[in-house]
C-alpha cells in the first residue's frame, strides 16, 4: 500500500514565496494547499485538516494571528500544527503565538527554503 504524502497548508499573501514555497514542498513530495490570506486559509484548514499549516502573520482580509485564534476555537483546530512565517521579529507576537500552542517561529529574512522544508520534516515526525 503507497504511503500517503504529508499535507500542508501555506498561507501567504505574497504571491512569488507562496509559489516558491508551494513549488518546493511539491517536489518533496509533499502534497499542498494554498491559501491568500487568513479567511481562505482558516476555511481550507477547516476543510482539508492538513498535518501542519505555515502560517503568514502579515496578510489582508485576515491576519495571521486572527486565523489562528479562531484555528484554535475549532475541535480539530486547537491541536493543529503551524509554524509562524513572518516578515516581523515581534516579542509581543512570539508570546501571543505561543499562547495559542505555536512554538515555531520563522523570520522570513533569518532562513532559506531547506531550512523551512527542513523544520516542516521534523515537526511532523
């Protein structure tokens, strides 16, 4: 019987890294999601319940941090894993991040892609 891919969810306002990211998750064999912006991405989640969400901070419509309040409001939501990707080093958004059960925390400016495929591999062992 095949293995079945990990599933991630990408939600990421910035057109060109969520392709690159969607691109590099792809050949790793990963199978993906994406998501503009926080209300497409809580809806998709909600939907497709992926292993892990990279989840934007930054981003329209819905940020990030709200996304992943009413994440954790939903039954299968609250033990969902997400990783943070941000343009942001923002204590305040660390602690409240880590108050809804995030412990992954990625400057965007501070990795490259293996790093961030890397960090994925490890968390969903």
């Amino acid at each position: 019987m095949a293995k079945t891919r990990n599933k991630i969810l990408i939600v990421e306002d910035e057109v060109d890294l969520l392709g690159v990211l969607s691109q590099k998750f792809s050949i790793e064999k990963f199978e993906i999601i994406q998501a503009p912006n926080g209300e497409v991405g809580l809806e998709q989640a909600l939907r497709h319940h992926p292993d892990l969400i990279l989840l934007d901070i930054v981003m329209p419509v819905m940020d990030g941090m709200t996304m992943l309040r009413k994440l954790r409001e939903d039954s299968w939501g609250k033990n969902a894993q997400v990783i943070l990707l941000t343009n942001l080093s923002d204590g305040k958004k660390v602690a409240e991040a880590m108050e809804h059960g995030v412990y992954e925390y990625l400057v965007k400016a501070d990795w490259n892609i293996n790093d961030v495929v890397e960090k994925v591999r490890s968390k969903l062992k």
